[in-house]
C-alpha cells in the first residue's frame, strides 16, 4: 500500500477483519486509493479513516451495525466519485471540473463530511487523533466548494439523495462548519 496524498492516508491503514455482525472493520473500505481525489474528499475521507480504530468510534459502529455498512458503503461511493473525476481530469485543477460532480454525488460528499464532523466531535478520541480531524473539520470548513452556493444548490437539487442513505441521512445531523 502506498503512503501519503497519492495513495491511502499514510496515517493509519487497517486490515479489514470480521465482527460478530460481519460488517468489515473501519469507515472507509480497505481497498480504495482516494490520493490525488479533490481535496474535500480527501480531508473527509482520510479524517474517516483516522476515527476507525478510535474506541468510541467503534462502540457506536458495534451498536448500530447498520449504520456502520451504510457508512462504510458512502466512504466507497465518496472515493469511486472522486478517482472518476480525477482519472477523467489528470492534468486538470478540481476548480473548473466540480460540475462534473452529480448532485446525489455532491449531497454524498456533504452526508460524509456531516459524518466526520459527528464522530471527530463525539468525544472519546486520543490527543493525536483529535487534532488531526479537528485539523480536517477546519481544513473543511474553508473550502470554497464545500462553502460555495454550487454546492448548496446541488445539495438542495438532491433532495432527499439516494434512498441506501436517507436513513443514515435522518441519524446524522448537519454539520454547521465555519470557516
């Protein structure tokens, strides 16, 4: 496995084991690479990956099982939109190509930030841990395509998103970042 921005998060990397319930360890699967995705996914994906060997992470994975699949199955569909969209521009600034980011792509994206901002400030994590997601929620909260009207509007064009996630959507609330 690489390390750094053009591989996974050099941070932490988790061999995917079984628990009681068969949901795979983590919150983003093992085998996607998102380095060199757009920033945005990337802060979200890696500060997703960061939380999975937190413990209190893992207690709320353990009692809500379904949440946990619905979660990891976002962290996927979050990364497999962001590796279409940088393959199809290598030599491209994320800037001029966010529109070839569907709305339910876009309303995943907000879904997966609210997820990180839920769990990186839930409480539970380690000194280091907690800088870094504090690092990403911040990073985040700056982002010009997370902050930008584009993006609340594809939000709102999306309605409701995709029906696997409306449930994990009504568990989750809204995060309220600011830059």
């Amino acid at each position: 496995m690489n390390a750094g921005p053009e591989g996974q998060p050099s941070a932490h990397h988790h061999k995917h084991s079984q628990s009681h319930d068969k949901v795979p360890f983590g919150l983003v699967p093992g085998h996607v690479g998102y380095g060199g995705t757009p920033e945005f996914i990337y802060l979200t994906l890696s500060g997703l990956n960061m939380l999975s060997d937190q413990s209190s992470v893992q207690q709320y994975t353990r009692a809500r099982p379904d949440a946990h699949r619905a979660i990891l199955d976002l962290s996927g569909k979050v990364a497999k939109a962001g590796i279409r969209v940088r393959d199809t521009h290598r030599n491209a600034v994320i800037d001029d190509h966010l529109r070839s980011f569907s709305a339910e792509e876009i309303w995943m994206f907000d879904l997966a930030i609210d997820v990180l901002a839920m769990l990186g400030t839930s409480g539970g994590q380690r000194g280091s841990t907690h800088s870094f997601v504090l690092d990403r929620l911040r990073s985040l909260a700056k982002d010009h395509h997370v902050r930008g009207l584009y993006w609340k509007a594809e939000v709102h064009k999306a309605g409701d998103g995709p029906a696997e996630f409306r449930e994990l959507r009504a568990q989750i609330p809204h995060h309220k970042l600011h830059g």
